[in-house]
C-alpha cells in the first residue's frame, strides 16, 4: 500500500502554502500566530471545485488546550476567536468546502461552548435582527445549514488516535478526513486538495509541511521518496522525535484523509508514551502490515 502526502513548503513564519503540483494554493495560518485578514474572508464553504461525493469528516476537539492557559481555563481553545470567528467555524467551513457534510466533532470537558455555537438561538437571532448588524450570523446560519454536525465524547484526553477511533461508527467502512483546529486552511482549502488526491490515487493522504529544525520536536516527522512535485511515498512517521532521531523536517500539520483500515491498526497499536493512543502510530503500523 502507498501512502501519499501532500508537501508544504514554509514560504513565512506565519504563512504557509502547500501544494500538488500546481494544482494547491492552500495557505495554512497558524492561528495561535496571526489572523486572517478582512479581505481574505470568504464564505468558503460555499465554492470550490472539489469532489461532489460524500465523505464524512471527524474533528478532534477534546484536548485540554495547556498551551493556551490561562485562556482557555474556561472555554475551549477551538473557541478562540479569528477576527470575528472562533478557530473551529474556520474548520467546518473548510470541511464542508471540502464536500464533507456530515462532521462529528469529538469533544471533552469543558467544551460545551462549541455545540452551543453550532445550535440555534431563537432569543439571539431575534436580538441580531433588530440590531446595526442585522447580518452579523448570516455565515455561521448558512454553514448550519449546509452542514450536519454531531457530537461524541472523548471522557478523557487519551491522544489523538483515541479521538479518531470514537469515530469508528459514525464513518464506518468508508475513508474519511480528519481535521485538526490547530491551522487554517483557505483558498482553496487543503482537505479537498488532499480528498482530490485521495481519489486519484485510491491512498491515504495527509499534509505536511517544512518546519525549522528548533521546532522538529513538536510534531510527528515524515521520511518518504518524492515519487512526483508535491508528493511522496512514506517511508517512515516518526510521533515528535528528538532533533537527533528525525530523519527530515517534514512535520504532519493536521490534515489527514484515512481509509478505515486504520481502526484496527489503531485498536492493535494500543498505547504508547504517557498513556494515550498516538495517531501517528496507528498510520506506522498500518504501513508496517499493508506494505
């Protein structure tokens, strides 16, 4: 089995793009760095020339979001505002641009705020309209309405292969994408790169991007052969190595799409370094059977 992945190369501190061949221009923003400028705001749910069909998305949002403390004591650090939207709005929009309809967003703890963002509030909408800014939850309205949410549990925080295998009903026996509230993707968005590429190829897809070698232990590490512009065949993945034991600076960014082969790996993979289920793992151990 090939896995295939999507290459980025860093172009800025806090832009980046990535592509397939010349195919993406998907800029990923670190939203914890920057913002997205008022100009590049778009109701991206609403265009792309991605693939029609259905997949199913699942967004992990159960973590405990130490990093952003004191902020996020209280609320979720996917709630964390972008201009005028919270991090995880960006998200579902590049997931239904991405013609994934149907999301389940895994959540936690403390994360009550994101289920009560993406439900009705007959008292607001009323007040909203009779206000100055009578259009002020038209893009969040009309991504209500374009896609179907639902929710799961993650009791506790067990790593992110954890979150994906309490998606295993809800997907199925179908590939589906993975989107992580860490960066941003816009214009066009990198899930319906990745899903194009998908259903090209028939293989696994994730993104990845250059990083500085300061930061190679923060993230899971890809070694693999450039097989086209863009585009690699993993050789190895690697859950955040030390800068000695990585072998590239080719970092996982978020973005997967995965065949369902991958809850077995992850039920076999079981778990690793402090207790939890790494999905970095899982993909390692498919690759090892399936080779």
């Amino acid at each position: 089995m090939w896995w295939i992945f999507i290459v980025s190369s860093s172009r800025q501190a806090r832009l980046r793009r990535t592509g397939f061949g010349a195919a993406c221009g998907a800029r990923l923003i670190a939203f914890a760095r920057t913002v997205v400028p008022r100009s590049r705001r778009t109701r991206i749910y609403c265009g792309g020339s991605f693939p029609r069909a259905k997949m199913k998305a699942v967004i992990p949002a159960a973590g405990l979001g130490s990093r952003f403390l004191p902020y996020t004591k209280a609320m979720p650090k996917e709630m964390i505002p972008i201009v005028d939207k919270p991090a995880i709005q960006f998200v579902v929009e590049e997931a239904v641009a991405s013609g994934m309809r149907e999301i389940l967003i895994v959540t936690g703890r403390s994360k009550r705020a994101i289920e009560d963002h993406f439900d009705a509030n007959l008292e607001l909408d009323e007040h909203v309209a009779k206000s100055s800014r009578p259009g002020a939850l038209e893009d969040l309205e009309a991504l209500m309405k374009a896609a179907r949410i639902m929710y799961v549990r993650q009791s506790s925080p067990r790593g992110l292969g954890d979150a994906v295998l309490r998606a295993a009903d809800f997907v199925a026996d179908e590939s589906f994408g993975v989107l992580l509230g860490d960066d941003i993707t816009v214009d066009p968005p990198c899930a319906g790169v990745l899903r194009a590429v998908h259903e090209k190829l028939g293989r696994s897809v994730i993104a990845l991007q250059e990083v500085p070698r300061e930061q190679i232990g923060r993230y899971g590490m890809a070694v693999g052969k450039e097989v086209e512009p863009g585009v690699i065949r993993l050789d190895d993945l690697v859950e955040k190595p030390s800068r000695e034991e990585a072998r590239s600076n080719l970092a996982t960014i978020g973005r997967y799409i995965l065949t369902p082969e991958i809850f077995s790996s992850l039920r076999k993979t079981g778990e690793g370094r402090g207790g939890e289920i790494q999905l970095t793992d899982g993909i390692r151990s498919l690759m090892e059977k399936e080779a």
